[in-house]
C-alpha cells in the first residue's frame, strides 16, 4: 500500500482512491467494489451507475475500448473486450494425451478492460462462493452465473496483451518509446541565417522520420508556443542555434519544460543544436562553452529531462552542407527514438 501511495504522490495523480488488496484476483476486486458500495459501514465514495475492472498489467488500452465497455455494459449490464485466439485452445485427458481441441475460428480470449453496471456485479460477487473467490478469473461468468447477465462482447485491441514475463517489459518499452516518439519540435530563431538551416534540418528529419510530426517555431515566441506544444504532449525537442556556442536558449526551453511537468510521466528528450564557424572564433574557445552541456544535463536528468548536443560546422558550401544536416538528422533521430540516458550530457558531431 506504501509504494502505491508513493506511485501517486510522485507522479501527481487526482481522483485516487486506494484499498486493500485481497490473496486471490476475485477477493481483490471484491474489496474494490466494496469500497464503492452504499451498504458498507466504511464506504466513503458515491456508488458508480457503471464499474469498470482492468488489469495493471495492460498498461496500453486505449480510451476508445474503455468507453465502448463502458457504453455496452449500460445497455447490457456487462461487457468485455474479447480478442481473436492466436493458438489452439486444447483439453488434455487424465493420462496426459489429447482428449479433443476447440475450434479456434469459433471462440475467443477473453480479455480486459471489462464494465458492468455496479449493481449487477456487486450482487455478483456477494452470492459466488468461496471456490469462486479462491480460483475463478473470470468476473463476466460471475454476471452471467449469478446475476443471468449475459455481457455483450467487444471487439478489443492488439495492445490488450498482459504484461506477464521478463522479456514483456522489453516489449513494453519499446512500445512505449515508439508512442513518445511521434512528434518533434524544432524551436529556432528568427533570424535568416538560422531560419535558413533550421529549416533545412527540418526537412531532413521528415524525411529520416517520414511517419513523424515535426513542427517548428520561433524561439522568441517559445512562452506562447510552448504552452500549446506541450498541451499536446510533445516529449522531443530541438534548439537550434547558429553562430552562437551559450545555451541560453536552450535554458529558456528547459526551464519552461520544467516548469510545465512534462517530464514527470516520460522523459523528454532535448537536443541543442549548434551551427558553428571555427574561423571567426578559435576552436577551443567554442569547445569551452560547449562543454558546459554536461553540467546542464546533470541537474535537469534529476527531473526526467535528457539533454544532448549536437555540434555541425558551419558555414559550408551547399553539399557539404546537406551532408551534415543528414548525419545530424540521422543522430538526432538515434537519440530519440533509443532515448539512452547513457548520452546524456554528450556532445555529438555531426
């Protein structure tokens, strides 16, 4: 109960309600809904018209499902999501041999979120047996079983798989990595140097990335700009600054994204992108400000913030030019889809 508590604190969670867990899966839902029930001494939540139960370990459903559950267990009194079987479901007999097989093109695994109107459900649970609260797993038999519910069935997801294995949470990080990584943001300033190559860059990021959304927008309007991107949960941004070795704009970035509490769910990725002519200032000096990104990326990673930079020479002629806008598109492309906080603070060259 300590960590839960903890898990809703840390990631600011509203409307959080938690109870007790039971020894077996129907035990725990049964304290859930006892919890919502008006004839317990200790229930202080409204009982819900509709309830519906679902599984931690399904962390990828979609609003969609939950809301076609929700809105056929109103008319029904009970609904599931159900998905296609991808292996043949067979009943062995005592001795070990097949007995028979189902056939597969005329059942369904059931799976989760599943809804019911409260009343159904909760009478449901308080006349099933003790055998039922030790062993049974599925609640839409309890409906049907106790209550003669019959739950209207929904067709669900391909992300409704459970995450029951090892090797699953490297599956769901990788999904959760593709999701975070659809939209980028190019912030640059206004002048037309910089207008010129931030664009250019742009286009070479549509193109390593043709099935993301990249946007741009001017720096100095960042304040009012950012407000919207973040609204739409943008986790991937790029400053890109010419002619110039400071990160003061890309301070301003991470103090808005800061601010905003983004990076509090999952962690943004910030790459700063620096044109630089090594002739008019000596390389070295260029380098000593550079380096500074390390010390940046140390304090905002203690918020979830992942900053890199990117170091392209500049100016040059048009092809060589277009070659390291490739190379810096292709690098900032690895850094954000692989989200590796081993990179962090690391300045690249493009």
């Amino acid at each position: 109960m300590e960590v839960m508590k903890g898990i809703v604190q840390r990631y600011q969670h509203k409307r959080i309600s938690l109870v007790e867990a039971g020894v077996t899966r129907h035990r725990s839902i049964f304290n859930g809904l006892k919890a919502l029930a008006e004839d317990q001494p200790n229930s202080k939540l409204c009982k819900p018209e509709v309830v519906i139960i679902h599984d931690a370990v399904r962390p990828f459903v979609e609003e969609d499902v939950l809301l076609k559950v929700a809105i056929a267990a109103k008319e029904h009194g009970a609904a599931g999501a159900i998905r296609p079987l991808v292996s043949t479901v067979i009943s062995p007999s005592a001795d070990g041999c097949l007995d028979h097989s189902l056939d597969r093109a005329s059942h369904r695994a059931s799976e989760m979120p599943q809804a019911f109107l409260f009343d159904v459900i909760y009478e449901a649970y308080q006349q099933c047996s003790d055998y039922d609260l030790e062993f049974g797993t599925e609640c839409l038999q309890l409906a049907l079983k106790y209550c003669h519910t019959k739950a209207k069935l929904v067709e669900g997801s391909p992300d409704l798989w459970k995450v029951t294995y090892k090797r699953d949470l490297y599956a769901a990080e990788s999904i959760i990595k593709e999701r975070i990584s659809q939209q980028i943001c190019i912030l640059m300033d206004a002048k037309e140097d910089e207008e010129h190559v931030g664009r250019c860059l742009e286009e070479m990021l549509k193109k390593e990335l043709n099935h993301v959304k990249v946007t741009s927008g001017a720096l100095c309007h960042a304040g009012r700009d950012l407000q919207q991107i973040i609204l739409e949960q943008c986790y991937n941004f790029v400053c890109v600054n010419v002619m110039t070795s400071d990160f003061e704009e890309t301070r301003k970035l991470l103090n808005a994204l800061e601010e905003s509490n983004l990076s509090i769910l999952y962690p943004v990725v910030v790459i700063s992108v620096h044109f630089l002519d090594y002739k008019l200032v000596p390389f070295g000096q260029k380098m000593e400000h550079l380096m500074q990104i390390k010390e940046f990326a140390k304090e905002v990673k203690k918020r979830n913030i992942l900053l890199c930079g990117l170091l392209v020479y500049y100016p040059q002629d048009e092809q060589k030019l277009q070659e390291s806008l490739r190379q810096g598109a292709t690098i900032i492309a690895t850094l954000i889809k692989e989200r590796s906080f081993g990179l962090v603070g690391q300045l690249l060259v493009a």
